[in-house]
C-alpha cells in the first residue's frame, strides 16, 4: 500500500480492509484525480474487461469519521 493512501485512513479498520483486498479489487479506497476520495462499491464482468463501480464516501464506514462533504466534492466535479 502507498504512502498516499495512508494518508486517507482515519482508522485501523478501514486501513486493514483495504490492505487485505485482493486483486483486481485492491485498492478499493482511492483519491481520484480530481481529489474525491472514492471508494469501489462492486465490479462487473463484460466484453470489454472488468467495470468498475464507484462512490463518493463521506464518512468512514467504521468509525464514522467526516472524510469529505458534498459540498467540497461537488466544487471538485465538473460536469
């Protein structure tokens, strides 16, 4: 796991489910490049290779941490 990651864990909890993810789902908590902190929600198999989805997350899901708002996440997001 990367130091930029790392950065982003506000727990224990959430730093090992992330580590013990295997591939290709690891790793499932992200920055993307727009600065949104997202997290893979589930993945699909098709033609054209392996999908992925993705969420937003404001909180952890553990502790229950504030991680990013709506707010901030809507002002990284162009449409």
């Amino acid at each position: 796991m990367s130091d930029a990651l790392g950065e982003i864990f506000c727990c224990d909890s959430l730093k090992g489910v992330v580590a013990d993810l295997p591939e290709p789902a690891a790793p499932t908590v992200y920055r993307a490049d727009n600065g949104v902190l997202m997290m893979v929600v589930g993945l699909v198999q098709s033609e054209e290779g392996l999908g992925y989805l993705d969420q937003a997350i404001m909180h952890c899901p553990f502790c229950g941490t504030k991680l990013q708002d709506a707010k901030a996440i809507a002002e990284k997001v162009s449409h």
